[in-house]
C-alpha cells in the first residue's frame, strides 16, 4: 500500500475574543483537510502563535503550533472558547516589552513590526494556506498578509456580528440566545421588586446584540453605539413601561458601546488599550442606572423608582455553541476547503440573505460594518425598527 503524499500545510488560529462556535470551526477544517491530503497545524494565543516561533528543528515549538489530528479536534469540537487558545496580540504592532526574547536583539523600538519574521516561520513550517478565525481586527492583519503572499481562506468570528460582508458571524446567536435567556431569569427579582432591569450587553461599535434580543422580546427599550441617546427620555420610556406593566418592571438593554447626550466618550473600564488600539468597555449600563433613577421622580409623580443593574459579559460567551453556532461553522470550515481546494484564496466565507457564499478578503478593511439607525432603528422609540420581514436574511438587520 502506498503512502498517500501530503497536498501541503493548512494553518489555522484563532484570534480576539473567544465565542461559542470556534471549536466546532477547527473541527469542520481539519477533518475535511485531513482527509482531502493535508495536514494542519494549529496555532495556539491568536497571532501570538506566528511570532514565537523558533526556526530550529530540534527546537520544541508545541507552546505555539501543534499538529491537529481527528482525535484532538472531535474531542473539542462540541465545546465552548477555542482549545488553540486566543490573544489580542498584533504582529505589525509588538511592544518592546512583548517581543519575544529570541527578537529582542534584534527589535528594539518601543513599536515593532514582526511581519518579517512571521513571514519566515510560516516558510519555516512549510504553511501553503493559512486560515485565520477571528473578527475584524484580527482579520486585517489577515489582510495584511494576504499582501505579502500568504495565501488567506478567513473566517468571521465575533459576538457583534459586526465584520463587514457577510450578515454571520460565529458567536453571534449564541450570544443573542443566552442575552434572551438571562434577561427572562433576571424578570423574576426585577418584578418582585417593581424595578427598572438595565442589562449591559456586548457591541462596541454595532449594536446587534441589543437589537436582536429586544425585537425578539427580551426587553422594552434598547441603545446602540450608533446612536446618541437622551437618558431623560429613556427615563420616560422606561417609567411608562413599568407603570403599564401588570408586574410593574420594565428592561433596558445598553450596548457597551452606547453614549448618551452629555458624554464625550465611551465609558472605559480600563485606559489600557490592546494592540489594536482599544480600551476595555465596561460601565455603561451602570451609569446608565443611576442616571434612570436620578430622573425617575420627573415621569412618577415625584417617587423614585429603584434598578437592578447586571453587565451579561462573558455569560453569554462562554458555554457550549447554540444549533446555529454548531451548524454555520461546520459549514463555513468547509467552505474554506472548498476554496483550497480549486486553488482560490484571499477570499472571506460568509453569509448572505440567508445563503453562504465568499468575498473578497479586503472587505474587512473597505468598510465597518454598523446598524443602518435610519432602517432599523427607532430613535423616538429607543426600539428597532421593522416594517417588513419579506425577503430580509435570517437575523432582519444587516449592515449599512
């Protein structure tokens, strides 16, 4: 029996924030590439797998790539987070601080470019494909390779649902189903108690993941990054809707990214910003809270109306994918081969009115991705906006 030659190297990392759904991703691509000829190597932190490779055969690199086979992916590929591991971590931009000792003689500006040498590792390892899962921060340096050569299959990963080109991302339903699922077990003390819920979600820039939830019922009102909003009419929003509920509460969903008129900027959680420029959010929802009830005697005959604040996080991050996030990337892992297979690179799988499809991979860079507030938002409402569902993709809201 003859040894079945190797039709070269596919490497995949995962990078950014983990969501449900990265696994079962890793899964679909190397099985499929295992048994098409090839073999895969997994990087492990992200991008930070690429720069800490050294160029030695005798030397042990496992801490950043390993050599992925069926057995290792199908025991993690039903599982949250990602098993490679994840990191913010971007090759064109390396701190001093964070160059890895073997560079460091080497790269001594405060601000380094580590392209070349990722160049040389990938030649080092033998990588022909490499297939990047992440958002639109870690897709552009994707981009950025593509560039130098490197032949780029993405896929797009992010709670926001906010990568540009394609109406998915990986992570987006859990996140949308576990948002729903906790607001309804959080009614129970907010009813008992006659208060207002405001619940922080996750969207920095795009405010999907407060519009889905709230169209599909989990809350009365919602803010978005895209729009400024006025806390003393969500105030009376908000004091109406409790008053005219039988269980006398009422929900506000606050993206992290959301401002309202009076604020100059986000609200940080921390000043420290990542490699790509941005600072954690975190107390939004808060601010907003104590402001609600600052304003709350104006709209209930002078009484005060008490909340109960709760920032979701990682609780809708973590855990086991969803049916959707255990099916699309499946599918979008073998879309990738697909493309391998004919030879086809530089290209993004995505998503589109409900089919899926691929684009060109510098969509990622070409735009951002935000609610079209003039089509699905309702600004005097602080709700979405829908007038028609015939013929819109699965989740209503794509980008503008």
């Amino acid at each position: 029996m003859t040894k079945q030659i190797s039709k070269g190297t596919i490497a995949i990392l995962t990078g950014g924030g983990d969501v449900p759904g990265l696994n079962p991703a890793i899964r679909a691509i190397t099985i499929r590439a295992l048994r098409e000829g090839y073999k895969v190597l997994g990087f492990r932190r992200g991008w930070a797998g690429p720069i800490n490779i050294i160029r030695d055969k005798k030397y042990n690199n496992t801490p950043f790539v390993m050599e992925l086979t069926e057995e290792i992916v199908n025991k993690a590929g039903r599982t949250g987070g990602t098993f490679l591991h994840t990191s913010r971590t971007r090759p064109s931009s390396v701190k001093k601080s964070e160059v890895p000792e073997h560079l460091k003689d080497e790269y001594t500006n405060e601000m380094n470019d580590l392209t070349p040498e990722v160049l040389k590792n990938f030649e080092f390892l033998g990588i022909d494909y490499l297939i990047p899962i992440g958002g639109d921060d870690t897709l552009s340096y994707g981009v950025r390779l593509y560039k130098e050569g490197v032949k780029v299959v993405a896929i797009p990963k992010t709670m926001d649902n906010d990568v540009p080109g394609t109406d998915y991302c990986i992570g987006f339903s859990t996140c949308v189903t576990r948002t729903i699922s906790l607001v309804n077990s959080l009614r129970t003390s907010a009813g008992s108690h006659e208060r207002i819920l405001v619940i922080e979600v996750f969207g920095r820039y795009a405010g999907y993941t407060a519009l889905l939830p709230t169209m599909a019922g989990a809350a009365n009102r919602c803010v978005i990054p895209e729009h400024k909003f006025d806390i003393e009419h969500l105030t009376e929003l908000l004091v109406a809707d409790r008053n005219s509920s039988g269980s006398k509460y009422s929900v506000a969903l606050v993206s992290e990214g959301a401002t309202f008129k009076g604020m100059e900027n986000m609200s940080f959680a921390d000043q420290t910003a990542d490699a790509y420029g941005h600072k954690k959010l975190g107390g939004i929802g808060l601010t907003v809270a104590d402001k609600i009830k600052e304003f709350t005697p104006q709209f209930n005959k002078g009484k005060t109306i008490n909340y109960i604040s709760q920032n979701l996080g990682y609780m809708v991050r973590g855990g086991d994918p969803d049916a959707m996030d255990s099916i699309v990337p499946m599918a979008y892992g073998n879309l990738a081969l697909d493309l391998i297979l004919k030879g086809i690179h530089g290209r993004l799988v995505i998503l589109r009115n409900g089919r899926y499809d691929n684009a060109p991979l510098d969509v990622v860079t070409a735009s951002k991705k935000l609610v079209d507030v003039s089509q699905f938002y309702n600004i005097e409402r602080l709700r979405p906006l829908y007038k028609t569902f015939e013929m819109k993709p699965t989740f209503i809201m794509t980008g503008s």
